[in-house]
C-alpha cells in the first residue's frame, strides 16, 4: 500500500524547525533485545566518536510493525526522526513521498557499487541514488539438523527434497517428530519459498515472487511446489499451531525434532543454549537450495532534513554501519553475516562462513533472491494475499493445489488494486 493510500500528505516540507539540538541524530529502530541491543551500543559509540550525539528512539516489536506506526506518524507531522529502520520495497514507497535523503555522496566515495552486490544496492536506491544503507544479511533459505536425532533414525541430512522424505520417514518411524514447525503465517510462507526455489529455481522463484508473473504462479511448477509444502505437515506435531518459532528451535536442540525449517536467526537459540555447530546441530542449505540464497536484510534510510549539521550526522552514520569494525560486530551478536563482500570472516562460526561464501557465490551466480516471506521481494499487501493464500492451502485439506495456484493469482492482483 502507497503512504498516499492512508492519508499521507506530502504537502509539508521538512524544512522545519528542529527542537533537538543539530548535533543530535535521532535514529528510529526496533532493536530492543538480545545481540541487536548490544549492536545498537556499539553503534551508538562508532557515531558518538565522530563527535554526534545519538538520540536512541526505540519501538519495541521484533518485525517493526509498531515502529512504522510511529514512524509515519512523525513524517505526517513534519518531524521525521533523521534515520529510522526501514527495509525492502518499503524503501521504495517512501522514496516515491520524495522524503528521504539523497546519500550517494557517502556512498560514491566509500565505493558502495563494489561492495555491494548489485541485488543488494539497487534495493538501498531510488531512481538510481543511494537513500539506504544496509545493515547485514540473514539468509533465510537454511534447515537445521539435530545429528543425534538423525544417528538414532539411521537418517541422512537430505540435499533434495526426495531424500527429505526418506529422512522424515526414518525419524518418524523412530518416534521423533521429524519438523518442529511453527503454524504462523510467516512461518508457513518461510518454508514454502524454500520448497519453491529447492524444486522450481531461483529464476523461477525470480518470476514467481519478484515479478509476479501470472503464468509462473499459476503453473505445474509451483503446484509441485504446493504439494511438497503440504505433504511436510505431516511430519510436524500436534502443537505446531500458533507455536512460536524459537519454541520449534528449542525442540531440535532438545532432540524432540529432526529438522526446522528458518532463517538463520535461529542461530541465536543454538548458541544460547551453549551448542557448536557441526557437533550438536547442522545448519544446511533447505533441501535443492545449496547453490541458491533468500536474502532478508537490515537497513538504516535517511530522510530529508533542512539542517548542515544532522545532513553530516547523517552521512557519518551511514558510514559507520557499512564500516568493517561495525559490520563484524554487530552480525557476530546477531547471527547473521555481513553485507559488505570484503569483510574477513576469520571470527565468525562455520554455519557463517557458509553462508558468506554462498552469498558471495549466488551473487555472482544470479541465484541471490529476495525472500518473499521476509518482505524483501514485494510490497506488504501483495506479501499478506500469498501469506493468506499459503496459509488457508496448508490448513485446509479441501483446497487443492490447483485451486491455491490459481487463488494466489488472484489474491496478488486484488492487492495491486487495493
């Protein structure tokens, strides 16, 4: 949904008068927890040693939902903070309000083209010119293996979705539930885009979730697709529904599941409970997906402010987080790895090494996608009407996969009106 579409007036200038002092950046975020908070401190230093002051405007809600609320209620009023946290084709939106900053000078100087994959810099412009800067990369397209689990079943960890089923049936058979899993809508769409770029591509994932391309929705490929998705529900427990999904984490570090399917935030709850990867737990690309990457990724616009002093601020701000020292410490705290392609990863874990080093490699394959379910390949609208598509299909038995593909079509053309 356009800004435009609910009320925003883009009359106003933001040529106003501040109240804060002009040393101070005010940076809007929803990093209120665990390693992110301890990321936003070190931020904070990085800036504040450039001699700003840092104006902390946190809203809590691990998905921002809350903090775009509040955020498009400061622009309405004419008093946009000066950075606010703001990811994918929402980049796009607010750059067509003609309220963000231009910061392609910072960006032309630091060479962002080069360190940037180009899949990655063209979400952080607007019409050709730098408003965002990226913060990390998640890679959302990982299974996490308990290898106890898998050793008691006489399983193998499964690189095609063939051998997926073959492995859920050995720990089903073992009395394991073989995939903690988590029935929320978001969780669902996690693990359908997976089973879509494992058994259709990533230029067919490209065609179906970033262009939208009726004949690929509605096609045999993603009716496949629709059928995997579904099938795998049977390998999950009774409590799967409404589970949240740290609760599926904790039940493959516990040995209660075989496998889960999500980004690798997932990590964080390995890591907490004091587990190293490739002893106690597997990271692995989902089934068919080893040369292929689902990208979600952090990142920091800034809007247009009448004022020398905060535009420097700005400016030095988007310097710091794609600074090498920023980018190492924050992604070791949050689990995900760093954008910027130049970066050492001596100090990072195994399951981060891989996911650098495929990032890298998708990049230069062109198989480095845009997660759907993570609200990186389209708008929120067109977002929610495959969410409620995927997630009716996997709930209702009734609704075939045929009529899904078909109801999804639909479902995406009705929200471009909306």
């Amino acid at each position: 949904m356009k800004l435009s579409k609910i009320g925003l007036s883009i009359a106003f200038t933001l040529g106003f008068s501040m109240a804060a002092q002009a040393a101070d950046v005010e940076v809007l975020h929803y990093w209120t927890s665990g390693g992110e908070a301890k990321s936003v401190v070190e931020l904070k230093k990085l800036l504040e040693s450039k001699g700003h002051t840092w104006k902390d405007f946190a809203v809590a809600g691990g998905g921002g939902e809350s903090a775009m609320t509040v955020l498009k209620s400061r622009v309405v009023s004419g008093n946009p903070p000066a950075a606010a946290q703001i990811k994918g084709p929402s980049i796009q939106e607010w750059g067509e309000e003609g309220v963000l900053a231009n910061i392609d000078s910072v960006a032309k100087a630091e060479g962002w083209d080069e360190l940037l994959p180009s899949v990655v810099s063209d979400v952080m412009k607007h019409e050709g010119k730098y408003v965002a800067v990226p913060v990390n990369v998640h890679r959302v397209n990982w299974m996490w293996a308990n290898p106890a689990v898998f050793k008691k079943a006489g399983a193998t960890i499964p690189t095609t979705w063939d051998e997926f089923f073959v492995a859920a049936d050995k720990i089903k058979a073992a009395g394991i539930t073989a995939v903690a899993h988590g029935g929320q809508p978001w969780q669902d769409a996690t693990t359908f885009e997976s089973v879509v770029l494992g058994t259709a591509g990533a230029d067919f994932y490209k065609k179906a979730f970033v262009e939208l391309d009726p004949k690929a929705i509605n096609s045999p490929q993603m009716i496949e697709a629709l059928e995997i998705f579904r099938k795998i529900k049977q390998y999950t427990d009774e409590g799967a529904p409404g589970r949240d999904w740290n609760l599926a984490t904790t039940m493959v570090i516990k040995g209660e599941a075989g496998m889960q399917f999500m980004g690798d935030w997932a990590k964080g709850e390995f890591t907490s409970a004091g587990k190293k990867p490739g002893v106690d737990y597997i990271c692995a690309p989902a089934p068919g997906t080893a040369k292929d990457f689902t990208f979600n990724i952090d990142s920091f616009v800034m809007f247009d402010l009448d004022n020398k002093e905060l535009q420097k601020g700005q400016d030095d701000l988007a310097s710091t987080i794609l600074s090498p020292k920023f980018q190492e410490v924050f992604n070791l705290n949050k689990g995900s790895i760093p954008v910027r392609l130049n970066l050492s990863m001596e100090k990072f874990d195994d399951c981060a090494k891989l996911s650098s080093t495929d990032f890298v490699e998708s990049a230069k394959r062109d198989t480095l996608v845009p997660s759907m379910a993570h609200g990186m390949s389209t708008f929120s609208a067109t977002q929610g009407a495959i969410y409620d598509t995927v997630t009716e299909f996997y709930n209702n038995d009734k609704v075939t996969a045929k009529q899904a593909a078909a109801k999804m079509v639909k479902a995406i053309a009705a929200a471009a009106d909306y």
